[in-house]
C-alpha cells in the first residue's frame, strides 16, 4: 500500500494492484458504475469494460437491451434512477457519460429545433447526469466522472455547429466540474475520441454520395484507419480507475493521431 496526502493534508490510501506480468487486474473491483448510451457504441464497450474490470455496472439508454431506460433531459428521471442506483448498491463511483447525437450543418440552414435536440441531449443531458452523479460522490466525498466528448469540442469542423458547440460545452463542463469538486474527493474528465467505428459514425459516412468524405476522414488519421469503441473504453476504465488518482480536469483526446497535424504526403515522395 503507498501512502498519499491529499490538499489539506490528510492521508488516503490507495492500492497498486498488479498480476505478476505488471498488467492491470480488475482494478475497479467493488465500484459501482453509471454507463449512459450503454444501448450500443461507445457507451456499450465501456459498459462491457468497466464490468470486465470488477465493477457493478447499470446501463442505461433511451432503448435498447439495457437496465434502465431514460431520456437523459428528464431531470426528474435521473434523479430518481441515480437514487435507485445507490438505494440498491449503496454507493456510486463511477459515472460516464456516453449518451449523444450528431447532428449540426451551417447556422443559416439549420432549425432552432435541431440547435436544441443535439444541445439537450450532448450538454444539456450531461450536465443532468452530472449533476446527480456528483450529488452521491459529495456525500461518500469520492467519485469519478468520465464525459465523453469529442476532437470536434476541440477544433472546427466543416458544417459541425451545434455538435461541435455541444462537445466543446462539454471540454469546459469537465474542466470547471474539476475545479468545483476536487478538493471533494471527486475527478472529473472527459474524453474526446476522433473518428470511432459507432453505429452514430456509420449512419453518416456511410450514406450514398459521402464515400470521398469517408475516405478522406479515415486518412486524416495518422494511424490511417478509424478507431474502435474498446479503443475508447480502454481510455474510460483508466481514467476510472486509481492509475489514474492524480488526473483531473483533463480532456484526453484518443484520436488515432487526427489532431496531431497535417499528413501531406512528403515522405511518399521520399520514399519512407
């Protein structure tokens, strides 16, 4: 066991469990986990992940084969699932945040309605999950919570509007959510895939006529292919996890090299 000091000076304890190999083993054993958008995606493997790893997990979606069904907008449902979760489990340690939509296109073409479906539910609904995430972590004074955001919260995207201002809404949630409850025992992160292989993805790239977006997508990932939502769940169940004790406010961009720059071409030219 490594003893640790905290801010005011009191001492926690955290244990570096480790197989002989020096790989992870179940490091989230006896936490209870929330998984939002856990019908399929992103949301799904995390779910699956965070299981593998020890944890209790409640799944929840609008639909699905999940354990609860809610609209992450319906405060009132939340609030009430988030109470059921802790009544049945007695503590909650662990919150990620999967649920969202895309949706967006240039202001001057796009409905107020739309502005607020894709808000509502990316934001809007994390905020509410948030909210009541943190409510139970205050009170056991411990807690992680995983946003998933997006690189579009990070950079513009062509036509992405009123996603890309959900997603980057979220980067700065997480980032003031740490800064309000990290001397209260709870971390707060989000983090932003690139281009993942999602039922979400598919049903725009794949559609007639976007073959040359796709294809130009996939490229402008330095790894040269899009990623996966294990690759993303590997990522949550770190961050969940006490491996990750002293990170905090952090949008950790998991994007098969998208954001790193520009790939032009140079050393095809070069022969490397």
């Amino acid at each position: 066991m490594v003893a640790l000091t905290d801010a005011f000076g009191e001492p926690y304890v955290r244990s570096d469990r480790l197989t002989d190999g020096g790989s992870p083993m179940e490091r989230l054993d006896d936490a209870v986990a929330v998984v939002t958008g856990a019908g399929s995606g992103i949301g799904a493997a995390c779910a699956a992940r965070l299981a593998s790893e020890g944890a209790t997990v409640v799944t929840v979606d609008i639909a699905g084969a999940v354990d609860v069904h809610l609209d992450v907008r319906d405060e009132p449902a939340v609030e009430a699932a988030f109470a059921s979760v802790v009544r049945d489990h007695g503590h909650l340690d662990v919150m990620v945040n999967a649920a969202g939509v895309a949706g967006g296109g240039p202001v001057h073409l796009l409905d107020a309605d739309e502005w607020d479906r894709v808000v509502d539910i990316n934001l809007k609904g994390t905020f509410i999950t948030d909210k009541y995430s943190a409510i139970h972590m205050l009170a056991q004074g411990r807690g992680s919570i995983i946003n998933i955001a997006s690189i579009e919260g990070l950079e513009g995207t062509e036509g992405g509007t009123a996603y890309n201002a959900s997603k980057g809404g979220v980067v700065m949630l997480t980032k003031s959510m740490a800064i309000d409850y990290g001397r209260r025992g709870i971390r707060v992160n989000c983090i932003c895939p690139g281009g993942i292989d999602t039922p979400l993805l598919g049903a725009i790239i794949d559609a007639e006529g976007m073959e040359l977006y796709r294809d130009t997508m996939r490229e402008r990932h330095v790894l040269g292919r899009f990623g996966t939502p294990a690759e993303i769940a590997a990522a949550a169940a770190f961050l969940a996890s006490e491996d990750a004790s002293f990170i905090t406010g952090h949008a950790l961009v998991v994007d098969g090299g998208f954001t790193a720059g520009m790939r032009v071409g140079l050393l095809d030219q070069m022969g490397v």
